[in-house]
C-alpha cells in the first residue's frame, strides 16, 4: 500500500512516527530497543504496502516471525497488542490526514492492519509452553544458549556450536518440522514457521554438512543461516545468523542454507543504517514503476545481459535499452555498467529490506 502520489512515503512514515512515540517511551526499558525496532518494521508496512490485495509469503512470514520472538523471549503479549495495535490505529489516522485520499484506500489501509495484527498474534502463538516432540530440558538448554546462560566449562555443551536460524514463508500450514532427525545431539527450538537448531561443531568441516542435512529437511520454501561460534558466543551467532537470513531474503535469493559469506555484500549494506537509506532514497523513483523494477530484477538476474534480460522478458531489445536509460536518469547511475549495476543492485536489496517487514536484526534484553 503506497500513500497518494503528492504525499512521500517517508513523509507518511514519519507523521507515524511521531503519534507512536509516546507509546513506545513507555515500553520497559529492557524491551524498549526491539519494540523500537518492531514499530519502524511495522511502519514501513503501513505506509508502504496499502495496494495490494495479497501479502507475499516473505512479509506474512516475518511479521509472524516479530510475534515469534516477542514470545520466545518470555514477554508479555498485551504489551505487544497494545505497542503495535497504536501503530495500525495511527496510520489510519495519518491516512485521513492526506487531502484528497480516497475512501477505498483508507478501507484498504484499515484492512492490512487487521491482517497484520492476526499475523502477528499467529506468530506469537507459534511457542508453546511445551512441546510433545522435544524434553522440556532439551529446549530448556537451546534457550540457555541462545540467551548466553552457560559456562565454558558446562560440560553439557560441546565447546563449538553450527547457529542455525531458519525461516518457512510458505503462508500454507506446513508439515511438522521432523527434529528428532536432526540428531540425538542437536539442541532445537521450533514451530510451524522456524526456529533454531545448534549444531555440534568441534571438527573443521562435518558441521556444515550437517547443516545442509538439517535443511533438507526442512519445507520446500525455507531460508537459513548458519554462523558457527565458540559456545560462549551463541548469543552472538544467533545475531549473525538472523542477518544472514534477512539479507537472503531481501535479496531474494532462492530458498536454501546460507553462510555470511554467501551474502556478504547484503548483509553489509544491510547492517548500516546510513548506507542503505542513502541506496533506498537512490532507487525509490524506480520503485514506482514496476516495469522499470521488473526490468532491473531481471539485469542483474542476467548478470547484466542485456539481450537475456530482453528475451526473459519477452519485450524488444529497443524496449529494455529505453528502460534502462529512464533508470539512469531517475537514479544517476548507468546499469549498463558494471559499477552502475553493482550500485543498483544494492539499491533494490535496500529498499526490498525497508519496505518489508523483516525481523528485528539486533538481539538485545535477553532475560527481560
């Protein structure tokens, strides 16, 4: 859902901005950084996504997975309700306030806050307080790690862990994920749309593998990522993996197991805020145009083949060379040359990033 033509979108989000802010002041302070961060996601939905009547499976995914972690880390689910609920109720608003904004889009807007509430709570729902496939201790010690709770020494742990951080979109109801054979040995969290598995990964090579055999298990549409750490610095890992898997999806990459240096250029933009508003301010005159989008997507999906992108388009060569010079003038960067593209492209994995909701990529209040 875009606003109206005359009105930005970065102006939208900031007037919304400004009426939550007093709500999110009075967030607990341990929590107060991640509500912070779930309320700019949720924005940007808001302001940005009001014109279409489907959701893609990446965003319902992720906004399930903002639920999912407000819930994994113990924390109360009104507070969450009434957080993101002032967002929704407060973006209509802002709606009403552009002149001149028709009645079907306030519907519309009104109706992508309902369904982001519902998938919201779905994602909060998706940790149980038990779970018949795995011992309350099993789940117990995956927690402890993730959460930085356990010595050196403990000799329950293995010295080394593979962090694992997976992410199902497909918005069908899929099947259990069958974590009893991932290994005897492999600590778990999971639910129908992802969770944790922490491998064992004292040898040099044998836990990537394991990993990809874990993936193979998991349903068709997943993305993971995979850091592996000393077992003091899970916590840590756990914070590179989710980047990892954000920035595969914000590069749509196609579904499959990832390491940081799979999606190094992604993840680097990504994980500096100033770079890649500068990139989404670069490429938002494009983004109006979906053929000037489609027509860029499909360059760098032909690694700047100019008469493959034409063919996998099926428009004239004439069509896609005016194309690309409208993308020039709009942005100053010629995507005919290898720079240009380079840019580009991570211009379009930028704004794919600010304009869906992503999980949150810093982990912080451990413990409430």
């Amino acid at each position: 859902m875009s606003a109206p033509e005359s009105v930005p979108m970065n102006c939208l989000s900031a007037d919304i901005w400004d009426r939550v802010l007093g709500t999110v002041d009075r967030v607990s302070p341990a929590r107060r950084r991640k509500a912070t961060e779930m309320v700019k996601v949720a924005i940007q939905l808001m302001a940005g996504n009001t014109e279409r009547d489907e959701w893609d499976a990446r965003e319902i995914a992720a906004v399930r997975t903002m639920g999912h972690s407000w819930a994994l880390e113990g924390w109360p689910l009104d507070e969450l309700l009434e957080l993101l609920g002032r967002v929704c109720e407060e973006a209509v608003a802002a709606g009403a306030g552009v002149p001149g904004v028709p009645p079907d889009r306030l519907r519309a807007l009104a109706e992508c806050n309902n369904r982001f509430m519902r998938e919201l709570l779905r994602g909060y729902q998706e940790v149980p307080h038990t779970s018949p496939r795995q011992r309350p201790t099993h789940r117990a010690d995956a927690v402890a790690l993730l959460r930085g709770q356990v010595g050196s020494d403990d000799g329950r742990f293995a010295g080394a862990y593979a962090v694992m951080v997976f992410r199902t979109v497909n918005p069908a109801r899929t099947k259990p994920v069958p974590v009893r054979e991932f290994g005897a040995d492999v600590l778990s969290i999971v639910c129908e749309q992802g969770g944790y598995a922490l491998v064992p990964a004292e040898d040099d090579g044998a836990w990537l593998k394991r990993c990809k055999r874990i993936h193979a298990l998991l349903p068709e549409a997943s993305w993971a990522g995979v850091s592996r750490q000393k077992v003091r610095q899970v916590p840590a890992g756990r914070g590179e993996a989710m980047h990892v898997v954000v920035s595969a999806l914000a590069a749509r990459r196609p579904p499959g197991c990832y390491l940081l240096g799979d999606v190094l250029v992604e993840y680097a933009v990504l994980t500096q805020p100033s770079v890649a508003g500068l990139l989404v301010s670069k490429i938002e005159p494009v983004t109006r145009n979906p053929a000037l989008v489609a027509t860029l997507r499909q360059l760098l999906a032909a690694d700047g083949n100019r008469s493959r992108a034409a063919a996998d388009l099926i428009i004239h060569r004439s069509t896609l060379d005016y194309r690309l010079r409208r993308i020039e003038q709009l942005t100053g960067h010629d995507p005919t040359s290898v720079r240009g593209l380079q840019v580009l492209g991570a211009a379009i994995t930028a704004h794919e990033a600010a304009t869906m909701p992503l999980p949150p990529l810093r982990l912080d209040g451990f413990g409430g």
